[in-house]
C-alpha cells in the first residue's frame, strides 16, 4: 500500500531524541510521523534492574515549554522530588519516557521502518506493516543498537552463540549458574557483572584499564547548595561538575569547528571507562576482576569459551561472554538506508555523518540525531541531556525548510 502525498517529516524512532524532536517540531505547527517502538530501546535492551548513570536533573526528554522533565513525571504520579543523589532506576525511567509520549507525542505509530531510499520529492519509507509513504524530510533518531561493537578477536565466538554484546539483553537472570566472562570496564560492563553476580552467575571482568574507575558521590542533591568556591572551580553540568563539560554542554556547536582528529579522540575519552558512584559498593571485590588483561584470541572448546589474555592471567574459561565495549558510528552499519543513500552521506572519523549546524546531512532533508551526531556536536549527544540542544536545531533548520 502506498500513501498518496508526502508528509512534510518523518521521524524514524520513538526513543528519548526522537520523541524530542517531534514535541518540537509539532510546536512550530510541522506536521510529523513519528514511528518506533516508544522507549524501545530502554525497554529490549536494558538490563532489568539497571539504574541510569545520568542524575534526574540530566534524564529529562526536552519539550518546547520545559513541563515535562523527570521531575514534573513524578509530581504527576504524586511523588516527591528527587535531585543529584537519586539513581533513577531504569523502570521508572521507560515509565517516564512513556508519560512524555502519551502527552506530547501521542501519534507515534508502533512501526518499524525497514528501508529509506532516495525518492523524487523527498524520501521513500517502508513499513513492516507493508505500507510505504514518501517523506520530504527523514530524521534518523534510531539510536545505538545499530552500532554496537564487538571487536574483531570476539567475532567467531558470536557466530557459534558463545559471545553476544550488553545490547541484546534485557534479562541477564538467565545467565544464572554460568560462568560468563564480560570485557569491558565501562558502566555497561560493571553494573552488567555486578546484576549477574546478585543474580546467581560466576561473572568475570576483563578490563584493559589498570584500575577499575568510578564517580564521586554528589554533595548535595541541588548543585545550587554547594559553597561557592566548589561551584567555581567545578561549575554543574549535566555530564558531571567540571570546566570542560561545562564547554561540552553549554556550545557543543563550537565543538563542530575543532578538526576531525581532535573530535573524534574527545568523543571517545571524554567521560572514559567508569562506573556510577553508587556501582562501587556492589562490585568492588564482589567477583573476580581482571584488570590490566586485553583479550588477544578467542575460540570454542568443547562448547565454552576459551579467551587468550595479554595479563598476569594468559588463559579463561567460561560458558558465555558479555562484551561490554560499546558502540562505533558508522553509517555504513545502518542497513535501514539504501545503499546508494548510505554512499550520498559524507562522513568523517571511520564513518560518522558530518552534519551541518541544524544536523542535516550532506544529503538534502536527511537528518542525523543522537549518538549519530555526537562526532559532529560532541559528547553531549550520547546522552539524554542533549535531547534539547539536538531538537531546537533541528526543528528550526527543518521548519525553515518545509516552509520554503
Ligand atoms: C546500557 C546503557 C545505559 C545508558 N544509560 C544512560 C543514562 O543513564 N543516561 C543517559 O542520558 N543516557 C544513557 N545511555 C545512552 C542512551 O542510550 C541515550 O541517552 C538515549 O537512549 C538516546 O536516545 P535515542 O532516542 O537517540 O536512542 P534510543 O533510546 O536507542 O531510541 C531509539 C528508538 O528508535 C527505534 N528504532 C530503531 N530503529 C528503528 C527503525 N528502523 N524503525 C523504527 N524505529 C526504530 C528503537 O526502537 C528506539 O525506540 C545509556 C545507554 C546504554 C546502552
């Protein structure tokens, strides 16, 4: 079935970015599908029982007139307010996500688009519900799962089912009684082991890093309260007190302007391998940790999996292995574009969309936002903080445009 007229926008994912941006785009009057799973991938590929990383302050989904934060959620479900101190856990926030989208996105169609191609007056999108419409605009907000990366040495391992990434679990219980190996020193790879070790599995951590890392507990849970000369040396963020993530959030459109090399090493050690504060207790010394150990090889053996070690420890055995290395942007992995699409997108740093100041790509009305634009605007965008940075600039460049 193909729809007859265009639709001005279509907004390809319902997660915090997407919803975003259509709150915005529908406040200067542009009319948008919207079409995803709302708060799919909090929901698929979440561990259960995970907390957010990200304070409250910094877990709000941005909308035109700022009501509908985290904070105003839980008024709503007449709770109380929570600031710094509170780890959001991760059901309350697919509650949240749900809120914001029955009051301010209420039209998101529960389909996937499985193909966007180029098309005469805009764009063609296909539905697994078999319908097909053109679009003049498309904004990809699909989000990370695209991109997850397991590296190279890990692969064989995957292909036999004994290696698989954090992304395609949402229930680690069913680890339970195994001995599975996870690689990663990152809050993935922490709060992933430390949920199958409360769980009932024999979890081991291989990191690279020397030392496993993690946050300072907040002083106080409004930043506000802090004595004065702690809020001028460590200005409040969303990303975390301190000058430079004051500079990553307050202008990540001068973060465009820095060269490619220095974009690309910043987004990838900005924020580097660290747990939550309230991660220490629960990990530290709670299961074996092998850190300083980098995985050199890895093969079946008699359905395990035995992973070759550059450390102290040279070999490891286990039933399964969690990689935890997160995700590399790479349009090319977004089997969702059509080829020749993918091919018209000009990309920097190992496949990364460069986009303009309103996020539009090199392709006329297409647009990146999220994870896909964090080489372009910097850290910020791996985060639901920038979901208001990302949605003003695009609801502006993208009304500009269909009313021209
Ligand atoms: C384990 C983990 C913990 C995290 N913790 C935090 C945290 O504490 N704080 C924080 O700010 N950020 C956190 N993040 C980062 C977080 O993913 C982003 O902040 C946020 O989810 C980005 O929103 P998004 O809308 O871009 O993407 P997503 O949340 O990934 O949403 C994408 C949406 O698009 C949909 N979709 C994808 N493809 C299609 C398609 N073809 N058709 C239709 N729909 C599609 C998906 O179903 C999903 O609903 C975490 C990430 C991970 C992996």
């Amino acid at each position: 079935m193909i729809s007859p007229s265009p639709v001005p926008v279509a907004i390809v994912g319902a997660g915090p970015y997407g919803l975003s941006v259509a709150a915005h785009l529908k406040a200067r009057g542009v009319a948008v599908r919207v079409l995803g799973v709302p708060m799919g991938s909090w929901r698929a590929r979440m561990p259960a029982g995970m907390f957010l990383k990200s304070t409250p302050r910094a877990s709000s989904i941005s909308d035109p007139e700022g009501r509908h934060g985290l904070n105003d959620f839980r008024a709503a479900e007449g709770r109380a307010w929570v600031g710094d101190r509170y780890a959001v856990p991760l059901d309350e926030f697919v509650r949240y996500g749900d809120w914001f989208q029955q009051r301010c996105v209420p039209e998101v169609e529960r389909a996937a688009v499985t193909l966007v191609e180029a098309a005469p007056n805009g764009f063609r999108l296909s539905l697994d519900t078999g319908e097909a419409f053109t679009a003049r605009t498309v904004v990809l907000a699909h989000g990370f799962p695209p991109y997850a990366r397991i590296p190279a040495e890990l692969r064989p391992l995957a292909g036999a089912g004994l290696a698989s990434h954090t992304s395609e679990h949402a229930d680690l219980a069913k680890f339970a009684g195994q001995r599975v190996a996870v690689i990663g020193a990152g809050q993935s790879a922490l709060e992933s082991a430390t949920l199958m070790h409360e769980a009932g599995s024999e979890p081991v951590l291989v990191a690279r890093t020397a030392h496993l890392v993690f946050g300072d507990p907040p002083d106080s849970d409004r930043p506000d309260d802090r004595p004065w000369p702690q809020r001028v040396a460590k200005p409040a963020t969303p990303l975390g007190p301190g000058w430079s993530f004051a500079a990553f959030s307050r202008a990540p459109q001068a973060f465009r302007y820095l060269p490619d090399r220095t974009r690309a090493d910043l987004v990838r050690t900005i924020l580097g391998p660290s747990g939550a504060w309230w991660l220490r207790e629960r990990t530290l010394g709670r299961f074996p940790q092998l850190t300083g150990h980098e995985v050199v090889s890895a093969e079946e053996v008699r359905g395990r999996a035995r992973l070759r070690l550059r450390g102290p420890t040279d070999t490891l055995e286990a039933d399964q292995v969690l990689v935890a290395t997160g995700y590399r942007v790479d349009v090319e992995r977004l089997d969702l574009l059509a080829p020749g699409l993918r091919r018209a997108v000009t990309c920097r740093n190992a496949g990364a969309p460069r986009l303009s100041p309103g996020f539009e790509s090199s392709v006329p009305g297409l647009y990146f936002t999220g994870l896909s634009a964090a080489d372009t605007f910097g850290p910020v965008m791996r985060f639901v903080c920038g979901t208001g940075f990302a949605a003003r600039a695009i609801s502006r460049s993208v009304a500009t445009a269909v009313r021209r």
